[in-house]
C-alpha cells in the first residue's frame, strides 16, 4: 500500500499538519493495467482478424484479471451509486454485493474504452453498458473533430411508453463540415418515400421532455461514434428499463420495422453492398488528411482509432497498406518519444499483424 502526502497549507501564521493519503494501489501497478487496456482494448484492436481480435481481448481479461487484486477492488466496490464513480441497477441496495461480478463488468469497461470514473459505465443485470457520458467524451477526442452541436427537435409521443425524436448532429472534421441526421419519412425529388430513421426512445412514467430529450442524446452520440469508428457496442443504460425483455409498444416496432428490414438485408449482401457507404461524402479518399489526423494522436490508443476508421473506408489493398504503413510510421515516433511502457506484444502493431 502507498501514501501520498499532502503538502501543508501555510497562513503566514501557522502550518496545518501533514495527511497522509492511503492509496491500495501503487504506481507501477497503475502502469501495468494502463498497459494492458492500451494494447488489449477495442481500438488497439480494431483492425485485427477475428481469431487475433479474440485472443488479444482473451489476454487483456486475462492479464487484466490478474493485475487488478482483492485490495485494488475493495475501492472499485465503494464507486458504485456515484457520478464520481459508475451507476448500477441496484443502487437502491447498495450496489452489487459480488465482486466477482462488478470486476468483469469493470474490466470489460475499461476495454470498450470507458473510463472507471466520471459514470462512463453502467452495469445493468451482471452486464456492463457505455453511457452517454462516455460517447460524449469519445467524439470530443475524436481526431479532428470540434464544434460538436447536437440540435433534437421536440419529442413526439407514440403510444403510451414510447416517443420518437429527431435529431441533427453537426461538428467539423479538420475543418470540413459534417452533418449527421435522424430524421422522419420524408419525400425525395424523385418520389421515393426515405424510412422513419427518429430516434426511439422508451418513456418511463413521470419523464419529462429534458428527461427524453437526454436519453435520445445518448442513443444519438452512441450511432455517430459508430458511425466514424465501425465499433459496435452494446446498448442500455440505468433507467432505461433494458433489465425488462418485455418487446416494445407495437406502435414504435412498427415504426423502425421497415428501417430494421433495409439494414438486415444490406447484411445480408455482404461487405461489397456496404462498402459505398463507408467513406464520407466529403473524402476523396481514406488519404486525405490523415497525415494531419496522425499528427494529433499523441497516444497509441489515438493512432488505433484513426486506423480502424481509415481502414473501413479503403476500397483497394494499396489505399489499405498506405494507411497502415503511415499509422505504424505515427506509432514509432510517439514510442520514441515517450518509450513503449512495456509494450506486452513483441510483434508491432495491430496493423502490422493483420497485414
């Protein structure tokens, strides 16, 4: 166990005497774990096959579950039912009683990219789920992105538990502008009736428009993080009811039930049908402007973040070889830099992996 001294307040008159602050978890420890969620999270990696992907996440709780011990969780149990910490389902009871359960749930967190403070998580029914909280901190780091606006319209009631939210996201990606929209059916020029995309939010008893409006941010910022990285991620959030696997109001299936129809079928053609709509409108190509993506990524986590994203968009194996081989180039300068805080793979990068 290791302390941290407070340095003594001085009034010119008379010195306060020192606290001594008992910590359960000392530097190195903190490194090693940092470490691990650096090479082990989702953006590390993104761009790896599916069996790399799955014995890389394999190691991380593996590693991860060994590194974090009965004393370090004994403070990670006192973060439940706090903003300052992480909220759970059960809450009014005190938390969760089982640690086995919150550390799973803590280490999937952290691998998923949430922070373990600032309600970055939830976990809800023994399961982890990001939060609003989390998406909003993700697309303000994004590379090149600022001037984040998010403009809902009013709420619109449907049925008795359910409404249904419009939704413009604007920002700018290194300075060119983006638009993303969830809106209602609405006609083309050439006749074509487009699907109802509003968001869909469940309205439990009580919940105000503020109330509605917040739970549509969270779902809104959670689809345009999807959209810029390719990561899927779980959905869910306390006091959102996902703990009930009751089906929604008929009303509202039946509102996303054509949506839901177009996206399964897009699947189901494979990768080639979705690959137009991988790459932005505004890119000309996976290249333009990443050299000025890279140079803002001052950790390996950002570089990973920025390949996955290049990576979706490429269309031919040399757009792919040139992304990967200007990331890697990204990785060495800033190893150099600050070191390889023990990197645990010998072998390089994820995309030098999948190459």
């Amino acid at each position: 166990m290791s302390t941290v001294a407070e340095q003594p307040r001085t009034n010119g008159a008379s010195q306060q005497p020192q606290t001594q602050i008992a910590l359960r978890v000392k530097p190195n420890e903190l490194a090693t774990i940092e470490s691990i969620v650096e090479q082990c999270g989702m953006s590390a990696v993104a761009s790896e096959g599916h069996f790399g992907r799955a014995f890389k996440l394999a190691a991380g709780i593996r590693m991860l579950s060994q590194a974090i011990t009965k004393e370090m969780m004994a403070d990670i149990m006192a973060l439940q039912g706090s903003g300052l910490g992480f909220r759970t389902d059960k809450d009014k009871e005190g938390g969760y009683k089982d640690e086995g359960t919150v550390k799973l749930c803590f280490i999937e967190a952290m691998l998923l990219g949430a922070y373990p403070v600032g309600n970055e998580f939830n976990i809800i029914a023994d399961r982890p789920y990001l939060t609003k909280e989390f998406y909003t901190r993700k697309l303000m780091e994004f590379p090149g992105l600022t001037n984040l606006t998010p403009l809902p319209a009013v709420p619109v009631m449907a049925g008795d538990k359910g409404a249904l939210v419009s939704f413009v996201v604007t920002c700018k990606i290194h300075g060119q502008a983006r638009r993303f929209e969830r809106l209602p059916p609405r006609k083309l020029e050439d006749g074509t009736l487009t699907e109802d995309e509003r968001i869909a939010v469940r309205v439990n008893a009580g919940m105000g428009t503020d109330a509605i409006i917040g739970k549509a941010t969270r779902k809104m910022y959670k689809w345009v993080y999807e959209q810029l990285t390719g990561f899927k991620t779980q959905d869910g959030e306390v006091g959102e009811n996902t703990i009930d696997a009751a089906p929604a109001p008929k009303k509202l299936d039946d509102l996303t039930e054509q949506l839901n129809a177009k996206r399964q079928s897009q699947t189901e053609a494979g990768p080639n049908a979705l690959a137009a709509g991988d790459r932005p409108q505004d890119a000309a190509s996976p290249l333009s402007g990443l050299d000025d993506a890279l140079a803002q990524c001052v950790r390996l986590l950002d570089v990973n973040g920025v390949e996955a994203t290049r990576l979706s968009w490429c269309k031919t194996d040399e757009e792919r070889k040139e992304v990967q081989a200007r990331c890697e180039q990204r990785r060495s300068q800033i190893r150099e830099t600050r070191g390889t805080k023990g990197d645990l793979f010998t072998k390089g990068s994820p995309s030098a992996q999948g190459a």
